[in-house]
C-alpha cells in the first residue's frame, strides 16, 4: 500500500485542502474571480438604480444599515430582495435617443483637486447621448415646450431654425431627425468648420454667415428668426416654421432647472461649495443657480461667471454695467466677442442670463492663453480632451476653489469634447507649441500664470 494510499494521510490532505478553501473564502472569493465579483456588481447597481427610480446616478448610501460579506464584502441587507424580485427584469432600454440625455456622471478631477487643496467635480454633459453637450437638455426642452403648446407637430414637415455657435444647432439637429422635424440652422462663418460639417451630415440646412452686431438683420439669430418667419411663404405643404429662440426663451433655463440642477445636488447630497459655469445663453448657470438657491435654499454656496476676455458679462457681475476700455471702437479684432472661445461669452444681457443675474455672486474673467494651457493640462494629467468653454470653467474652477477654505467642493461642466474644435482651438494649442513640449507642465499656476494665488 502506497502512502497516498494511508487513511491518515489522505485525511490530513483532506484537512488541509477544506483549511485552504475556508483560507480562500475568508480572504475575499471576489479577488481571485474579479469577473465574477464585476458581473455582482453591475447587477447590484443596477438594481439600485431602479430601486431609487433613477438611471445613472450614483445612490448615497449614508445611514444605511449593511451586513459584511466574506464573499463580495459590504453589501445592503435588502439586496437579496432587490435581486430575486428583478431576477427577470434585467432588459433594460431608453425610449429613443432622448432617453441618453441627463443624468451625466460628477468625475472628480484629480489634478485640479490635488492643485488647490479643494475637491473640483465636473459635470460630463459630453456623455449626453444626442449632441454631445450641455445643449441637448436645452434643444428637448425647447421642442416639448413648442409640440405641447401646438407650435411644432411631428410628421406635418415642420423646420425648427436657429441661430447658434454650434453646439445648440447640433442638438436640434439630431433631436429633429429623431422626431420627425427638419432643421436649419445660421451660424458665424467663424465658428470651427468642423461643427457646420457635422451640421450638415445631420441632415440640417446650414447657413454660415459674416459676423455682425445683433443690432444688424445680418446677424446670425436674427437671420434665423426671419428665415423661420418667411417660412409659410416658401413652403406650400402645410408646414410651419419655429424659431427656437435659444437665447430669450424661458424653456432654456427651465431645462436646467428641472434637470442639471436637480441632479447636482442629488450627487454631491445637497453638499458644494461653489457652482462656476460660462455663459453665452446663460440658460445654464442661471437655471442651476435658481435651483440651487430658490428650490433647495443652498444660499451659501457661490455661483461664479466664468467669462472669457472681450465678453461683457464680467463687468457686468463685478462693476454692474457691460462696457470696459477693451471695448472701444477700433480696438477689437472682431465685431462680437474678441476671443478664440466659442459658446461663452457675450456682449448683451439675454432673457435667461437675466432670469438669474441676482443669483451669480462673482465673475473671473480667463484669457484665451490661460484657456488653452489648461486645456493641454487637462490631457496631461487627467486625460480629458476638452474644446475651449471647458477649459475656461476649469480655469474659473481653480481660481474660486483658491478663494474658498481647503477641503471645499467645487462643482463645473465639461461641456463638449475637443472634436469639435480642432480646426480652431485645438490648432491654437498646437501653434502655441504646447503640444510639442515632451515635458508635462507640473505647477499649475505657474501653467496659467496664477501664481499669486498659491496658498
């Protein structure tokens, strides 16, 4: 009889294999099958998710009663009913391109946080499934508001028009095709080619026009108000023409506060600091701010403009009046804003910045060099490839999170991705030689020139 053979022997192996089982199990099944514990987890976020009747949102689980499991670690007690109860639930889809837009995730910018002692979040409206952009809460809320008050009607060959930079037109555009809309969009010839390019593979009519004061009936928006008004007269069909009016109507704020506000809050628990957004509409960070402020009495936290050079909106915050030196005739390079930033940005006071202009405590003003040194920071060190109005918030982000005490939460947006602004911004960066540069810059301040701000 060979040893192997021996009862005591085989018991001792016995022993000792059931000993490196329960080893295995006490250390964590999880870590030795991490595709398992995966699978586990996206089925039990999932599940959160419907319990708490929201896609996409990071639930809080403060004041939550949790049991420790020796194989996936903590896990809520009323788990195993959420799972049983929707084991035949797990089909989940959204109702049309519509269905991908909100509920973007808060990503915590490390960098910037590490920098300034504070936590900076962005809100990535990027990941907004339609446009790409903050814009597509804005372009849904504007056709609901018109289909609900019988302005526009799917199927009847109706054309929404409107005068945009880009982002709001792309929007539109790809929302109209989905519900039974055209589009036609006028824009200035100097926005990134790239935008109008994408316009018209949407499907969309695009005018590019010269650059002009609003005062004129040249400028852009008031092109497209009267193209929407000539409608009727060059379209026999039946079809009517809507002009979104982005700008002055309440449906764009409106979007903002039900939406981007709400989820804000719901992802930080109600728990921030300071807000910092751009404005060119000024649809966002007015609805933001209201929601904020008026629905959930968050009056401590500041709402801060962040402006790019040439924009009057800075001044108008800090001094109460639009006009600065900059401004004089003949010292500007073009008729509208003198900045490379498209999207923020404006020299007028629209319906939506108005409906929350009391509400924005403070401005910072961000020069087109600083913008494209942060956006090459960005890529650097976090690996967010940003177009231009993203990286005036971040700038305005660290300039308010070093004004604020350590330890403070500061929340921005992401606006779009920098695809869309190669031809411009992007070339900007690249003329500039920062792209050249084999060395990452590592003193941020000294990057956007802010070294008097460093605690």
């Amino acid at each position: 009889m060979s040893i192997s053979d021996h009862p005591r022997v085989y018991g001792t192996v016995a022993l000792t294999a059931a000993f490196a089982a329960g080893i295995l199990v006490t250390l964590g099944f999880k870590d030795c099958y991490p595709e398992l514990e995966n699978r586990y987890q996206r089925r039990r976020n999932r599940n959160l998710s419907r319990s708490n009747g929201d896609f996409g949102v990071v639930v809080s689980t403060a004041n939550r009663k949790h049991r420790e499991s020796l194989i996936f670690g903590p896990v809520r007690l009323e788990d195993h009913e959420e799972v049983t109860s929707n084991i035949n639930s797990s089909f989940d889809w959204v109702e049309g391109i519509e269905g991908c837009i909100g509920n973007t995730p808060l990503v915590h910018i490390r960098s910037l946080s590490e920098a300034t002692g504070c936590m900076i979040l962005a809100k990535a409206e990027f990941l907004n499934g339609a446009g790409g952009s903050p814009k597509d809460r804005v372009a849904l809320n504007m056709i609901q508001d018109a289909e609900e008050r019988g302005l526009l009607v799917p199927g009847r060959g109706d054309t929404i028009y409107e005068g945009t930079a880009g982002s709001t037109g792309i929007s539109l555009a790809t929302l109209a095709r989905a519900k039974g809309y055209k589009c036609h969009i006028c824009m200035p010839s100097d926005m990134a080619i790239e935008k109008s390019q994408l316009l018209h593979h949407l499907g969309a009519t695009v005018e590019r026009v010269n650059p002009a004061p609003i005062t004129s009936p040249e400028h852009f928006v008031n092109l497209a108000r009267r193209r929407a008004r000539e409608h009727e007269a060059t379209h026999a069909d039946g079809s009517v023409g809507f002009f979104a009016d982005q700008f002055e109507s309440p449906a764009n704020y409106q979007a903002h506060v039900k939406t981007t506000g709400p989820e804000i809050y719901r992802q930080t628990d109600g728990q921030l600091d300071a807000f910092v957004a751009g404005a060119g509409t000024g649809g966002t960070i007015a609805g933001v701010a209201k929601y904020l402020k008026e629905e959930k009495n968050l009056w401590e936290a500041r709402v801060v403009l962040a402006d790019p050079q040439g924009s009057g909106l800075f001044n108008k915050i800090r001094h109460g009046v639009m006009y600065s030196s900059t401004e004089r005739e003949g010292t500007r390079r073009r008729q509208q804003v003198d900045t490379m930033v498209e999207g923020i940005g404006i020299n007028r006071i629209t319906e939506n910045f108005e409906s929350g202009r009391v509400l924005i405590d403070d401005a910072v003003r961000v020069t087109d060099e600083q913008a494209c040194r942060m956006a090459r920071w960005l890529v650097e060190h976090d690996g967010i490839f940003c177009g231009s109005s993203t990286a005036v918030n971040c700038v305005a982000a660290v300039v308010t999170a070093m004004k604020l005490p350590k330890g403070s939460r500061v929340v921005t947006l992401l606006c779009d991705s920098g695809n869309r602004h190669l031809s411009k911004f992007w070339k900007k960066i690249g003329d500039m030689g920062l792209e050249n540069d084999t060395h990452a810059p590592e003193d941020l301040f000294a990057e956007l020139g802010l070294e008097d701000l460093k605690r």
